[in-house]
C-alpha cells in the first residue's frame, strides 16, 4: 500500500538504478573495445570517469531527498497536529459557547477534528456536527467517484465517510461493496453498516448478497448495524449462501434478536454441520430454546462431528428439569473432553447437587473426575 510521498521516492530510486545499469553497461561496453585494442585508452578512461561521476551523483539525490523527506514529514505532522488541536478547540467552543466559525471550506486538520468529535458525541451536538460537516463539501466523495485516486486515498475517503455517518453518502459506498479490491470492498462493508438508516439498509442488504465478502467480514459489518442489522440478518439468512447465512447466525445470536428466534429452526436440520453448529451457537446466545426443539438440539448429542455434540451440551441447560440432567448425565460419557467438560458445567447450572451426585456416583471415571473438578472450582 502506498503512502504519501513514496510514489515519488519510487520513481527516484527508479531512476537511480536505471542509470546505473546504464553506466555499468556502457562501461562493459567501453572496456570490452579497449581489451581487442578497438578504442584507445584515453577513451575508455573518460568513459570510466563519467560512470563514476553519475553514480556519486545519483547516490547523492538519493539521500539528500530521503533526509528531506523525513525531515519534511515530521515537521508537517507536528504541523498538522497543532492545527488538529486548534481546530478541536474551536469546534468545542462553537458547540458549547456559540463561538462563531469561519466559512468553509476547511483545511484537512479541521476535518479530522470534526470526524473526531462525531465519533465521541451523539444527540444534537452530533446533528450540529453533521450539518458542519455537509457545510466543509469534504473531498471524499470526489475521490471514490474519480478514477485516478490511489488505494489509500479511497480507503481514507471510505473510512472518513464511516466516521461521518451521513446517509445520504450511502450511494458513494455501495458501488465500492463490487469492486475487484477485497480491501476496497471490505472498507466498503464497515462504511455502510455505519451510514445505512430507514431505506438505505434494505439496499445494503441486497449489496453484500451480492459482495462476495468472507464469514468473518460479513459478521463484522453487520455487528456494525447494531439494532438496525434484524432486516439485514433476515435477508442473508434466507438468501444467502453459506458464508451469509453462517455470518447472519452468529449476528442473531451475538446481537440478541429475539425476534427472529423463529429463523434459526430450519438450520438445525441443515446438512451443513457449520451451519447447524451456528444455529445452536445462536440459541445458546439468546438464552432460550423454541418448544418443539428440544428432540432436534438432543439428536445433535449423537453427531460424529465434536463441535456439533459440544455447542448441543452447551444449550442443554436451557431445556430445564429431568430431560436437561437426564441428557447431561449422558454426555458426561462422551469421549470428548470438551463435551464432557461442557456437560460438568450444565450439571452445575442446574444445581451442585446433581453435580455433587455425579462426581460420586457416574459410572464413567473420566465423567466422574471431570465432575469432581468442576465441583471443586464451583466451591
């Protein structure tokens, strides 16, 4: 990724070799005649002499436009900063005592002070700030509509538009949720989640659909949409493939949409075990299983797959009374580990007494020991 500045410093050093491979190749050239007696000696000198001169001079530039560089950089960013600093003041001061501002449009440090403020306040201080911020006209929407900006610029354009938290620059990142760049594309996700209100998340539900967008990224974007993510995490999960459904499971379960509790049922019945084991995963988040799940959660004790007996003795707890310490007391026989750790910790949800119980009398030792260690940490 390049950074301000290095595209220049790219060309230099460019530059550079190509000279010196210039004078190297001349040199083998020159020296090559004067061994067969071709030229004479006073010309392969002079052309020794011209190759030693250029590559003093190229080393030199070199440096000297890396000393500068540094030299420059720093003191722009203590510039920057001290501009950043006073414009975060002058802000302040116009939320809170009415100072006036000047007009528009503002240096590059007032803007990051304001995209700083937006981020910490909420309320009508934050609506204050947004209509500055739409009064600035920023540049980030000319550079995500333009064709020759860099990478960094559209990411530092996408980022800046997070922070704002305009809805109406949606249009300007959805575009970017098809670019052939999975950077681009999951600078666009985070955007988007931060900027979809009313109509705007519908539209963003149908562009990652059609993103293409990893697990991992799907699930961050829509953790981002916070309480406006339940049309989004319904839509993936009823036509989206597997990377959207498994990340719209985890999303159900880790942001407590209760209301959707219904979509989950279908997925313990999946013949991807992933998926299953999200589904459970996400019942267990939400701290409730459905009637009429009970058998689908105890048939998944029997799976071949560890991870899905483990996330299936984890929610047993959730079923409650005889049937809960029945199906424990059995998965404290599994031979995983895990499972059987999990099964300890169920037991001692329902009560130190069915746990006490087990560490004495279940008929498997390794049941019986991980029993015991559970019901020495409780106490």
């Amino acid at each position: 990724m390049w950074r301000r500045g290095e595209r220049l410093y790219a060309l230099l050093v460019f530059l550079v070799i190509f000279l010196e491979a210039l004078a190297l190749g001349q040199l083998v050239l020159v020296f090559s005649a004067r061994l067969f007696s071709l030229l004479s000696v006073p010309l392969a000198y002079r052309t020794l002499f011209q190759a030693l001169l250029l590559t003093g001079l190229s080393l030199a530039l070199l440096a000297a436009y890396v000393l500068l560089y540094h030299a420059y950089t720093e003191a722009k960013e203590k510039r920057d900063r001290r501009a950043y600093e006073a414009w975060l003041g002058r802000f302040a001061r116009a939320l809170w005592a009415e100072e006036p501002l000047p007009p528009p449009p503002w240096p590059r440090p007032a803007l990051e002070a304001l995209l700083h403020l937006r981020e910490m306040l909420q309320g009508e201080f934050a609506e204050r700030l947004a209509l500055w911020l739409r009064e600035a006209r920023p540049p980030w929407g000319r550079v995500l509509r333009g064709r020759f900006y860099s990478r960094p610029a559209r990411l530092e354009a996408l980022e800046a538009l997070a922070q704002a938290r305009l809805p109406e620059t949606l249009d300007l990142v959805l575009p970017y949720l098809k670019h052939p760049d999975p950077v681009l594309r999951l600078a666009a996700a985070r955007a988007g989640a931060r900027i979809a209100q009313g109509e705007g998340v519908e539209a963003l539900a149908q562009a990652l659909l059609e993103a293409g967008l990893t697990r991992g990224a799907l699930l961050e974007a829509l953790l981002l949409l916070e309480d406006r993510a339940g049309p989004v995490v319904a839509r993936l999960m009823r036509q989206g493939g597997k990377e959207e459904r498994w990340a719209a499971l985890e999303a159900l379960g880790r942001l407590k949409l209760h209301r959707l509790v219904g979509e989950v049922a279908p997925f313990l019945e999946d013949p991807d075990p992933e998926l299953r084991a999200a589904a459970l995963r996400a019942l267990w988040r939400l701290g409730f299983v459905p009637s009429g799940l009970e058998e689908a959660v105890l048939a998944h004790l029997q799976a071949p797959e560890e991870f899905l007996r483990l996330q299936a003795t984890r929610l047993l707890p959730l079923l409650g009374g005889a049937l809960a310490r029945r199906a424990l007391w059995k998965a404290l026989s599994d031979p995983s580990f895990y499972v059987r750790r999990a099964a300890a910790e169920g037991l001692g949800e329902l009560g130190l007494d069915a746990l006490a119980e087990a560490a004495r009398a279940h008929p498997d030792p390794y049941g019986r020991a991980m029993a015991q260690q559970v019901l020495e940490e409780a106490a």
